[in-house]
C-alpha cells in the first residue's frame, strides 16, 4: 500500500503552540463523543453522560468496553480526563492508546498511556509504551506511580505526537519525551492511528504477572472519561490523503519539545515516581536499544525496585515475562 499522506506532517493545530508556551489546555475545542468517537465494543457497558461529552466504560463477567475515534490522524494533540476504578481492582487494565493495528496487521505503530490496577491497599501504576513498524518484540515501556491517587477524581492525560518526538503529558506535566533517531530506523510511530479507549481483564499479566487476577465480586469496574480532545491531521482511512488539519500551522513551531521550566518538573517526576525503564533492563537486554541514554544516577535508583532486572542479583520469585498487544510487557511488582 503506497501512503500518500506525508504532507499532513507539515502542519498542525495552532492551539497546540499556546498549550506548549503556557501549559495550558485552555482554548482547545472539547468534543461531545459522537464528534468525534464511535463505540468499539461492549454493548451496554459504554454509558454516555446526559450532556454527550462524558462517557462511561464498565468491565463485568460479560465484557469489557471501549471507545474510538472516528477518524485516523497523523500527528497531534490527544486528551482525555480520566477517573479510575476504586477498590480492589488487581488485574483491571485501562488504556487510552493511539493504534493502526487493525490496518496494519504486521507492521503496526502504537503509543500507549495504560493503567495498571492493583490489590486493594496498592496503588495503580502507569505505564506508557511506543512501537513502531510492528517492532513488538523492542517494547520501549516505562512505568511509573503517581503522586495522587487516580480513583479519587479525574485526571487529565495526554498524548502529544509529532513526526519527531512523542511527549506525554499528566495533568499537563510532561512524564516522558521519546524522541525520533536515526538509529531506531523505522521503529518511530510514522502512519496515520486511531485513538482508542478501553477497559479489559488482564488477569493473565496485568498484577504481578498473573498472581492476582480480576475479583468480579467487585464488578462493575468503571472508568469515566471526560475532556475529549482530539486535535490533528485528520487523514481519510481509505486514500491515506490528509482530509484536513483544522488552524493548521507549521510544525517547526513545535519542534523545540518541552520548555526548561517543563523539563525541570518532568525531571522530578521521573526520580520521585519512576519504577521501570526498558533502557536498564539488562535481563531483556543484553544491549539497551541504541536510542537510550544511559545515566548512573536513574540506574543505581531503578535498581533498589529490581536488582535483577536492572543489574545483578538472582530472582527467586519466578521469571519475567513481556508481552504487547502482540508482546506485553509484564508488570510484576505490586
């Protein structure tokens, strides 16, 4: 299949400039969900609010649920303000996700905000993660906890997406910048995605590697979602032609990434709340991904969450796994 939507990647949304200088989402239009969404499965389980622009997903015995954009975009801005389920919900994944997986069934991108529930008294753990060109087997997760719980309101998260650098973003605080080199080839999210939200039983992986699964004494599991903002290069899912870049505007203007003052507090975040980075582990890899930067500091900390992983020592608890949709990564610590 010959693309033909390269041209899309010199523009897009002029808003996005204001809410890279001020770290604000003010200004950007927030859409009803049949704007801008269509129901992905789970029947009933999706609920939209009275006012269309709220939605509702439930996981039960019977099924999960979830939600996608109506349109494939390249490039842009991705937001959604998202509650979690409370209480016990080990085994509980939440995704808010960009994929072309159902286009492309072998060479596919992703780049994945996911939610990771846990025993009641643990806290939910995030964990983003980018392929590219169907490169399931170089999963570039990391993983991290936050600094509030995420069951007791709604938080807002969101995926930034160039044709250099993906940022992401919680509650407007940039939590990791994955950049585009020349070593990683076509390993770079490059083709036009859908953005999807979902909720699902991962019991087989989810909560230390299966050890703690779905209790459904505790369904119906709900996630609420609100804030729906989908600002990008809209492209026609059949032609692969740029359908339209609404306030377009050059994307150099954006090619500068994350202001000193923004850099300076995704610094903190990643000493203070990340657990897991794919760039140490050495029992995955023998030698990091040539895109990484090792830093003594980030590694000497990672290591007291896993000296096997991240260097030395012998596990005693069983092996890891990874898997994805295709190859997902395990999260084993609780």
């Amino acid at each position: 299949m010959k693309l033909t939507y390269l041209g899309c990647s010199l523009f897009l949304v002029l808003a996005l400039v204001s809410v890279l200088a001020s770290g604000s989402e003010k200004g950007l239009p927030i859409l009803t969900f049949d704007e801008g969404y269509n129901q992905l499965f789970g029947d009933d389980n999706l609920v939209l609010h009275r006012d269309g622009k709220a939605v509702h997903l439930t996981l039960d015995e019977r099924t999960g649920s979830g939600f996608v954009s109506q349109d494939l975009y390249l490039h842009g801005y991705f937001s959604a303000s998202i509650k979690l389920p409370a209480d016990y919900t080990a085994g509980v994944v939440v995704a808010f996700y960009m994929s072309n997986g159902d286009i492309f069934e072998k060479n596919h991108d992703e780049i994945d905000f996911e939610f990771l529930g846990n025993i009641r008294g643990k806290d939910w753990r995030i964990q983003t993660n980018v392929y590219g060109n169907g490169s399931t087997d170089v999963g570039r997760e990391e993983r991290y906890s936050l600094w509030f719980d995420p069951a007791d309101d709604f938080h807002q998260y969101t995926i930034l997406w160039t044709d250099s650098h993906i940022i992401f973003y919680v509650d407007n605080i940039p939590i990791r910048e994955f950049k585009r080199t020349a070593a990683m080839g076509g390993d770079f999210p490059s083709k036009p995605m859908s953005l999807y939200a979902t909720i699902w039983d991962g019991s087989d992986w989810a909560t230390n590697g299966g050890k703690y699964r779905v209790d459904y004494k505790y369904a119906p599991y709900l996630a609420e979602f609100s804030d729906l903002i989908l600002q990008g290069c809209a492209v026609d899912p059949i032609e692969f032609l740029s359908k339209r870049c609404d306030n377009v505007q050059s994307l150099e203007q954006l090619m500068t990434g994350i202001t000193p003052s923004r850099r300076s507090k995704m610094g903190s975040f990643r000493r203070k709340h990340m657990t897991y980075s794919y760039c140490y582990d050495q029992t995955r890899y023998k030698v990091p991904p040539q895109e990484c930067l090792f830093n003594p500091q980030e590694a000497k900390r990672l290591k007291k969450f896993d000296p096997v992983t991240f260097g030395g020592g012998r596990r005693h608890n069983g092996k890891r796994h990874h898997r994805s949709r295709a190859s997902r990564s395990e999260a084993d610590s609780i």
